[in-house]
C-alpha cells in the first residue's frame, strides 16, 4: 500500500520520523524518574499521523521491525543523555517473534553505549498470547541481560493474572481506562486497589497511566501506586522539550 511505501522511504532517510517523550513520575516525591518514547510520524502529505494510523500497517508489512530498532535507537541516546533516567519502548508481538531479537537488541544499546538496565521493554498482554512458551524465553532472556520489562494496558487483556504466573516482569501499567473513573465509580477504584496490592504482594512495580487531574494523582498515590504518567504531568514531548520539562522540575 500507499502508507507502507511512504513508510519505508520514511525509514531509509529519517525524513518526518521522531520519537517524543513522556514522562513517568514517581508518586511519592514527583520527581520524573523515566520516560516512554512514543514515535511520531509527520507524512509530507497527510500531515502528522497517530501511532494507530501507522503502527498496525508497520506490523503487517514487518517494517515494524526496522522502525523499532529505529526508536530504540533513539531511547539509547535519550538514556546516555539523561542517565538518571530509564527509558521505555513498545514491543510489538511482530518484534518479539523474529529470530534474532535478543541479538538485535543487545547491539542496538550496546552500540550506543547504553547499559541495559536504563531501557524498559513494554509488552502488552495480547503480545503474549500467541507462541506463549517462545515469548517468554525470549522476555526472560532480555530479563537475564539486564533490560527492565513492563506489562502495558495491564487489565484489558484477558487472563491477566495467569500471565503474571507465566512470565517475570519488573513492572506492571495499569490501562488507564481503570485511572478515567476513578473519582466516579467504585469499582474502578477497588481494581486500582487491588492491582496494586496484587503487584506488590509479587514484588512489581505498579504504574498508573492516563493521570489527568489532581484528585486522580492524590488517589493513586493514596492507593500505593509506585509511579504515575499522564497529562497531568504533560503529554509526550519532543527530546529538547522533555530535558527542558525535566530541567525545570529540580
Ligand atoms: O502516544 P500515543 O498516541 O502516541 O500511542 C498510541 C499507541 O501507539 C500506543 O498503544 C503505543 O504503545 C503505540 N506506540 C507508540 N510508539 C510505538 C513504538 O515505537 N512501537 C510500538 N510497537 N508501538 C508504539
Ligand atoms: O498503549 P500505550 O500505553 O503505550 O499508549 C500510550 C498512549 O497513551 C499514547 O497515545 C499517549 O499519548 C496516551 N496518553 C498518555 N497519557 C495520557 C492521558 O493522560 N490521557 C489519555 N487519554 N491518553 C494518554
Ligand atoms: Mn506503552
Ligand atoms: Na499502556
């Protein structure tokens, strides 16, 4: 298709390609304590393009696969750049089916000088519900090499609990489907409560995503939640913006 050539002209030159940056902060002391990068694509004709407009034609065609190792690229210099900080990336269940992702992924960071504990490797839920056996030694080979792994949308896939049986991750997202009625419905904020405690009780990480409001950050942190992300804080933002953000805060 049209998308996937202008994709792939996109990958050979750079052109219209970015990552942007969202913060993660943690919920006792406010700081920003990693970030989450998020491609963008501003196509010469279109205009900007959301991640959903693109991302599932980049899976379908496997440019999925050059375009990550772009990102991650990326997040390498943004973690050399502010080595306090991790850095998360998206996997796609494309990504973590080839062959040679653990290789790929180790001469991406180490090319860039990168220690593998400030990148977090975020995979959702559905992303392991095929070839589960396979996806997990391949997590759990990640996981041995020093790289942080997150479960993302935590609570919209089925069978959640199962997975975090199967497979060892540091950090647990909450989808911020659960963090949008907090303040008007009980049962939201139980789930909260109990993903947390659940998280806790097995040594995770618990963040909450999609924080709009104050009453929302007071609620989570209230709860026990480790760290917060969201547009309360600010929306993802391009590399100088996001060191600049950063900056101001301390
Ligand atoms: O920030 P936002 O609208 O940009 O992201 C929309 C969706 O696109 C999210 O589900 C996010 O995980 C996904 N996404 C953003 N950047 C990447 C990326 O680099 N790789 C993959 N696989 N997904 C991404
Ligand atoms: O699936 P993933 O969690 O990677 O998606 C990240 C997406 O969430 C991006 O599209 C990002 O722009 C969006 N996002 C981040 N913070 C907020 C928020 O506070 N509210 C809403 N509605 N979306 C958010
Ligand atoms: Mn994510
Ligand atoms: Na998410």
């Amino acid at each position: 298709g049209q998308i996937e050539d202008e994709l792939r002209h996109a990958l050979s030159d750079g052109q219209g390609l970015s990552v942007h940056y969202q913060p993660e902060v943690d919920a006792q002391s406010g700081k920003v304590i990693g970030l989450e990068a998020l491609v963008r694509w501003n196509h010469p004709v279109r205009g900007p393009l959301a991640p959903g407009e693109f991302i599932p034609i980049a899976e379908e065609s496997g440019l999925i696969v050059p375009l990550g190792e772009w990102v991650l690229a990326q997040a390498c210099r943004m973690a050399v750049r502010l080595p306090d900080l991790f850095v998360a990336v998206n996997v796609s269940a494309v990504q973590l089916r080839t062959g040679n992702f653990v290789e790929r992924v180790v001469g991406i960071v180490t090319a860039a000088g990168c220690r593998p504990g400030l990148i977090e490797l975020e995979i959702t839920e559905s992303v392991l519900l095929d070839e589960e056996s396979a996806a997990a030694a391949t997590l759990h080979r990640l996981r041995d090499l020093g790289f942080r792994v997150a479960l993302d949308d935590f609570g919209t896939g089925y069978s959640s609990l199962s997975y975090l049986r199967q497979f060892k991750v540091d950090k647990i997202k909450i989808d911020r489907s659960f963090i949008n009625n907090l303040g008007s419905d009980a049962e939201a904020a139980a789930i909260v409560t109990s993903v947390v405690t659940l998280g806790h009780a097995m040594g995770l990480t618990v963040t909450a995503e999609g924080v709009e409001n104050r009453e929302q950050m007071d609620r989570l942190s209230d709860a026990g939640c480790n760290e917060l992300q969201g547009y309360f804080f600010t929306r993802a933002l391009p590399e100088d913006a996001v060191v600049a953000f950063i900056a101001k805060q301390t």
